[in-house]
C-alpha cells in the first residue's frame, strides 16, 4: 500500500509541474519608442509554445 501511494504522489507530482517563461523588451530598437512587448513562453516537453 506504501508504494502505491507513493508511486502515486510521484507520478502527480511530476505530472503537474510546467516551466513558464515571461519575457519583456523595449521597443526602440524597432523605431516603437515607448513601448514595452511582453511574451509568455509555456515548456511543453521538449519544445515552448508562446502564449
């Protein structure tokens, strides 16, 4: 009973846990002076998807 329950906290923990990224930079650069974009990058696997 032990191991299934750990074996069970183990597979939910590592199911639940996910790398966000957030990433911001001044626009100037891009003759947008003034503005500031903001991206949201999620790690799914092996790759980012931003959002």
């Amino acid at each position: 009973m032990k191991k299934l329950v750990l074996t069970f906290l183990i597979f939910l923990s590592t199911s639940s846990l996910s790398e966000n990224y957030i990433c911001s930079h001044e626009l100037s650069r891009f003759d947008r002076p003034g503005e500031i974009e903001t991206v949201t990058y999620e790690r799914i696997g092996t790759s980012f998807l931003a959002n």
